[in-house]
C-alpha cells in the first residue's frame, strides 16, 4: 500500500469481518463478480485447485470444485495453507487442475518466476485463472487521485532479472504489469511458453467506483439489486467499447501446454 493514501486502511482481518457481516451490498456484488465468473473453467465433480495469494479469502463462498484451498504469505485463520510464497510453493509437480490468482499479480516481484512455479504444480490443460488490475486511463486516474496503490511501465516485465515490486514487503504494488503481461496474447506466449492465452476479457468501472473499496475503505452510495445489476449492465458495454479507457480489471485464462 503506498504512503500518503486518501482511503481508509482496514486490513485483511477487518475488511474480512465487514465482508461477513455483509453490510455493503455493493462490495459483495463485485466481489462475487471477481470469483464466480470462474466457476465456467472448473468441473466441480473432479478438479482440485488452490489459490494463491488469496487475501481476505472470500474466493472460497463462490468457487465449486471438488477440493479447493486457500494459500497465502501471511498466517491468517481463515488460510488453508499459510505462509506460501507464490513463487515457490509447497505443492507437488502436476498435481493441480487449476490455480487461482486473484489481485495478486500486481504485487508479485517476479511475474517470470510466479508463471514458472504455477506451470510446475499445474497438470497438463491446467488452468490459470487470473482477475486483476487493468490500467487503463480511469484507473490510472483513480490510483493517482487515491494515492492507494501505485503503477509503472517503466519495467520490462519479460525480463527473468526485472523486480517489479519489493520483494520484502507482500503489499508493495505495481498496478500495471498485468497490462503489460497480457495485453499482447502474442508477446506473452512467446516470453511465456508453458501457457496458452485462451481467453481475456475486461470489468469493471461503476461497480468498482461505487464499491467502498477491499481491503482500502472510501465513500460509496449503497445501491438495491437492480440498480447493482444496471450498474454492471453499463459496465459490460462501457468496457467492452472502450477497454483502456473504462476497465479497472481483467478476467484472463491461462492453460497450461501439454
């Protein structure tokens, strides 16, 4: 998180308690949006999986599979299984259908080595699935305006030896190297040959806008159902038209080369 933020710290363990208590509908709606979406890639009956990275962990009240877990650096109560580095996990070669990276990304130091470990645990037509920051022109806006996170393109993001974020500190941010990793399906599959780009699709504007924010709390107008369903309506046309303009996510499937 950088310094100077105009929006409201609450942490993993507080922002998880708001999510519980579900007292911001707009919050749950984007957050369901931000998960089920996966469920399309998964065959509940068979597949086992983890997430990586997984935050306040709510990915686990929307993903169906048969076994599902939850990792993360930091030792939290509801992590299945605490203190992974995403970049060197604990989990056997080929043993995985599919693996969830959600909003972690940007906070990798080495994206290169992050894509080199999850192609090692995940069996052959496994997949990646990775919701993250898009930054297009109102997120760069908002980050600036917010102070919450930061972005630069100033990194070659190919580069094995590049550091994209601190390697020391788990919320240090680069809010732009997912765009650099995915926005060319060509230039990835070549840096990035293990894995297949099959499917990318850009989200989000007013239900990101008028969420409160995850973890970083700020002012949002709390709306009924159907206008949260009008919102994502304007956000599916206003994202499909102009992407880097209004999208502040993207939704990208990654399947791993037999």
């Amino acid at each position: 998180m950088s310094s100077g933020t105009r929006m409201r710290w609450a942490g993993l363990e507080g922002s998880r308690a708001a999510y519980l208590r579900r007292d911001n509908p707009n919050l749950q709606y984007l957050l369901a949006g931000r998960a089920a979406w996966m469920n399309q890639w998964i065959d509940p009956h068979h597949d086992s999986g983890v997430e990586l990275g997984c935050g306040m962990g709510y990915s686990k009240d929307f993903i169906r599979a048969r076994e599902f877990r939850l990792t993360d650096i930091q030792h939290l109560p509801w992590v299945d299984v605490p203190g992974v580095d995403a970049m060197a996990t604990p989990f056997e070669s080929a043993s995985l259908d599919f693996v969830v990276a959600s909003n972690m990304i940007h906070h990798v130091a080495q994206p290169l080595r992050f894509f080199d470990e999850v192609a090692r645990i995940l069996k052959p037509g496994g997949r990646l699935l990775v919701q993250d920051m898009h930054a297009s022109l109102a997120t760069r806006m908002l980050l600036t305006a917010m102070r919450h996170e930061n972005y630069s393109f100033d990194v070659n993001v190919f580069d094995p030896s590049s550091i994209c974020n601190d390697p020391n500190e788990p919320w240090s941010a680069n809010c732009a190297v997912p765009s650099m990793l995915f926005r060319h399906t060509g230039r990835f599959e070549a840096a990035v040959p293990q894995f297949e780009l099959v499917s990318r699709r850009y989200t989000e504007f007013f239900t990101w806008l008028n969420s409160g924010g995850v973890n970083a709390k700020t002012f949002y107008l709390p709306l009924a159902p159907s206008l949260l369903r009008l919102a994502g309506w304007l956000d599916r046309i206003l994202t499909s038209i102009a992407p880097h303009i209004f999208a502040m996510e993207m939704q990208v499937v990654l399947r791993k080369r037999a």
